[in-house]
C-alpha cells in the first residue's frame, strides 16, 4: 500500500520562474493540468462554516463531479483526524445535488475556481509531486508530497524534510486559511469598495423561477425561495436596504406573488425596475442574470464577513 507524505500548507507561489527552473533542474517532468470548481455549501446560519465542516460540490474538467462532506477535527496526540465522506458522480446529476441540497437547507456559499499543474518524478522507491494551483483572483500557490511503497516511516519522514528543505528558499508564505476563505474576504471586499453598500437589487427571477408560473404558489413554499427571503431580512438587519426588481410585463405577476407572500408573513420590497435610474450607481450592488454571482451566495458572503 502506497504510503503518501504530503505538505500540511500550501504556499504563495511568489516568484513562479524559479518554481519552474527549480522543476526543470531537478528533472521533474510534466504530469497534467485540470480544470477544477469547488462550490461550497453550508446551512443559513453558517454553524458548519464555523466548525470549520462544509459540503462541497467539485466539478472536475466539467466531467465528474466528487461531493464531499468534511467535519470536526479531532486532535489525537499527534494525530490529527478529519471526519470526511465522499461521493462520485457524473455531471449530469449536477441539478439533482444542487436541489437536494437546497431542500435539507445549505445553499452555495462560494465558489473557486482552480487551474491544477502538476509536475512528478521518480527517485529510487519515491515518487515527488509539486502542484501549482492557479486560483481565479487569487494568483498562485504550491504544495508537494512524495508517495511510496515503503514500510520505513522514518525514512519516509527524512526524504520529505530534505524534499522540503529543498523547496523552502524559493516558496512564498503559508497561507493561512483555505482558498474558500480567501475568496470570501476577496468578494467581500469587492461588494464593498468605495462607499458602504447601502442597497441591494435582486432581479425578480433569482427569488422565483419564472418558467414555473403555474406552479407558483408550491413555488413560493419552496425552501430555496424562503432562505433567500430569510437572507433579504437578515442582510435588512444590517441596514442594507434589499429591493426585488422586476419589468412592467410582470406586474401582474408581482401582485399575485405579494398576496402569497403575506399569507406566510413575508413582505419584502418590490421596485419596478423603470425606479432604478433614481438610484446612485455607487451606492448599489444590482444582481443582474448575466452576474457570475447567486443573490444567495452575495448574501451568504456578506453574512459571513
């Protein structure tokens, strides 16, 4: 059984030439490159997020998708123990996942995109890999490990230090939080450049689905629905000012959605999107169709910073 000694950080990838000189030199040769999406996904009240758990849906060169569940860490000694489930699946399945998890309540909460390099060679019974993870608005970073065959723990350890030892003078910083977190605070700070933010305009589709007109009273019941109304009023306790937009065609339709929203005690504000002219563009996030960004992953960045 192969034995796996990875790098417990990953590294800012500072000055990527010598990476790369230092690759050709010591004969590594390249392995492949993948294009990987991790979307995470953690419940309104974000109490995985904060355990440090989450469920995350990672597409892998839009193929294959792996959904993984981490838990709590647990210190043993010198052992620390993550509890981790995975499940592979295809593509295909992408709506169903997405669905089911928005009816047991966890909604996208980012999403990160990452370009995966990978470069190995062998050495006597040890195989070494050095990864450089190009990440969308973050720059690049590296980690390695070795893998074996071996039995001899101690040597194992020894070659990984040396390994290590030789990577150290031309790696960056650790990074001190996962690349979802960083993204986060990224995002975050992008919302809020400038001024506060002080209103958020929702298109009337990211709250209903338009092509389901016919059923729209079950719609309105549905969980997704609701946790993005619940996010507007959270995110109206943070005095930000949330309005849902729509077109003068579907006025009729707003009116009908109104009566049905009173009668399960929600209220939020409508805006005929002809009022928007009125509003200073720096003072406002509009969530168009067209954005890379759900109303629900925004709102669930800005919760959580």
């Amino acid at each position: 059984m192969n034995k796996i000694r990875k790098s417990n950080s990953k590294y800012i990838c500072a000055e990527k030439e010598k990476i790369k000189e230092f690759i050709k030199k010591e004969g590594f040769i390249f392995k492949d490159s993948v294009v990987q999406k991790d979307e995470y996904f953690i419940d309104l009240n974000s109490k995985m997020l904060k355990n440090e758990s989450c469920i995350r849906v990672r597409t892998i060169k839009d193929k294959n998708i792996i959904l993984s569940f981490e838990g709590n860490v647990e210190n043993l000694s010198q052992i620390s123990i993550k509890d981790s489930r995975n499940v592979f699946c295809s593509t295909l399945e992408y709506d169903n996942i997405i669905n089911f998890l928005a009816d047991i309540g966890y909604y996208k909460y980012i999403s990160v995109n990452i370009l995966k390099e990978a470069y190995v060679k062998k050495e006597k019974e040890f195989y070494y890999t050095i990864g450089i993870d190009t990440v969308e608005e973050l720059g690049e970073f590296i980690d390695f490990e070795i893998y074996t065959e071996s039995e001899d723990l101690n040597k194992i350890e020894k070659v990984f230090e040396n390994f290590k030892r030789e990577l150290e003078n031309i790696l960056g910083d650790k990074l001190k939080l996962k690349y979802r977190d960083y993204f986060s605070k990224y995002m975050y700070k992008e919302f809020f450049k400038g001024d506060n933010l002080k209103k958020i305009l929702v298109e009337l589709d990211k709250i209903i689905n338009m092509e389901s007109i016919s059923n729209l009273e079950s719609d309105i019941r549905d969980k997704y629905i609701i946790s993005n109304l619940e996010l507007i009023e959270k995110l109206e306790q943070k005095n930000i000012d949330i309005s849902i937009v729509y077109n003068n065609k579907d006025e009729n339709l707003v009116n009908k959605i109104k009566e049905l929203l009173n009668k399960i005690g929600y209220n939020p504000k409508f805006m005929n999107i002809k009022e928007i002219k009125e509003i200073a563009v720096k003072e406002t996030l509009i969530i168009e169709k067209q954005k890379k960004y759900s109303f629900s992953e925004i709102s669930l960045i800005i919760l959580n910073n």
